[in-house]
C-alpha cells in the first residue's frame, strides 16, 4: 500500500470548475512534480493536498486513512510552502526560524537553527531585522524551514521563486536530501530542478467534465 495516495480527486473554485478524476500513489523517497498553465489548480490541489478546504469528490489518503479523520495529525506529517513567504518585517531571521519551529510544534534545536541558516546561506543575517532582506533572502529564510525541523511530506507551491542560479542549486540538494531519507515531495514548477525519477502530472490531463461538482470556497 502506497504511503500517501489520491483517489479520483475533484475540485472548483469560486464557481469554476479545476478538475477531475486525479489519482496518484507515492511512496517514501517519491516525487510528482505539478505542471500546466496559469489557473489551471496547481496551488488549489496543493492546497487540498495539505487538508486545507474539502475537495467535490475522491479522498486523499496517508497510510491507507483518509486524512479528514484526523487532520491535526496528518498536519504534523507535512510541511507546506505556498507563493507567500510569510516573513515578519519586524523579526529577525533567526528568531523568524524559531517561531516558524515552535508554531509547527515542533523541539527547538539551537544547533538545527544553525544548520538551516547556514545551508540557505543565511548564517551571517541571522540577527538581521527580516524588513532588510531582498526577495531571494526572504525565500531562502522560508525554506530553511525545511531543514528546520522533521516532517515526511513535503507540499511546495513554486520553491524556485525569486532564487538565483545558486540558491537553486541548494534547493535541488535539499530535496534530493529528503527523498534519499524516505520522503515524499509533491511540488509545482514551471522550472526543470534536475530532479532524478520525478514523476510529472500535468493538471490539463485532468479537465473537470463533471457538471454537478460544486464550489469549495478557496481564491
């Protein structure tokens, strides 16, 4: 039985039908990398994916149980990054990372603080006011997040956003870092990130024929 699982999944937005009949299986050190155009549900089956809103039809699934049974616990198995960096001007990078830690629930480890900046590249700002970092290091703050604290299932949004040549490279290392130790990566990317066995689905394979699917509510 595969670790997480999708089951002829359905979803529409603000009246607007994204699609239909999606049905996946990953198992621990998989990868599925979302494509297709602009607005055709990338972030909103992400979204789903992390038990935020209910999809029209089909059931997501960890370890064989529907997530909706328990999504406090199913939370604590993923980490999602979404287009906004969530970054607080008035924090500085590494009390950002702290928070970040402790809002997740997770143990806050001096020495896997340290070990986050310093894999973004990010050491040296870590008393930084978060208002002075460019674009490039607020995202590479929100992705030292990953290696911050533990968590199996991997759900991200356009990662690559606003890095330079290098920071991609890092990017690229720390998935490959998580799926050698059994983790799952789900991710949307107009970018080819090198990643060795990804599988692809494209979301314009997945039209939603079905007239009767209703609204779930999310912009």
């Amino acid at each position: 039985m595969a670790l997480f699982s999708v089951t002829d999944l359905a979803a529409s937005r603000v009246g607007k039908r994204l699609f239909h009949g999606i049905t996946f299986a990953l198992e621990p050190g998989d990868a599925l990398v979302l494509v297709g155009p602009n607005g055709s549900g990338k972030s909103s089956l992400l979204r789903l994916l992390a038990g935020f809103g209910c999809p029209t039809a089909g059931v997501i699934a960890w370890d064989g149980a529907d997530i909706r049974k328990d999504l406090e616990e199913y939370r604590g198995r993923l980490q999602i990054l979404g287009h906004s960096d969530a970054v607080k001007p008035a924090l500085r990078v590494g009390e950002l990372l702290k928070f970040w830690v402790a809002l997740a629930g997770a143990h806050i480890e001096d020495d896997r603080i340290a070990d986050a900046l310093t894999i973004l590249g990010l050491e040296r700002l870590r008393e930084t006011p978060c208002r002075f970092l460019s674009a490039g290091q607020r995202r590479r703050l929100a992705l030292a997040r990953l290696v911050a604290y533990d968590r199996p299932l991997w759900l991200l949004d356009e990662p690559s956003v606003g890095l330079d040549t290098e920071s991609i490279l890092k990017l690229a290392g720390l998935i490959a870092r998580h799926r050698e130790r059994g983790g799952i990566i789900i991710l949307s990317t107009h970018q080819d990130l090198g990643l060795d066995g990804a599988r692809t689905l494209s979301l314009a394979d997945y039209p939603a024929s079905d007239p009767n699917l209703l609204d779930w509510g999310f912009a």
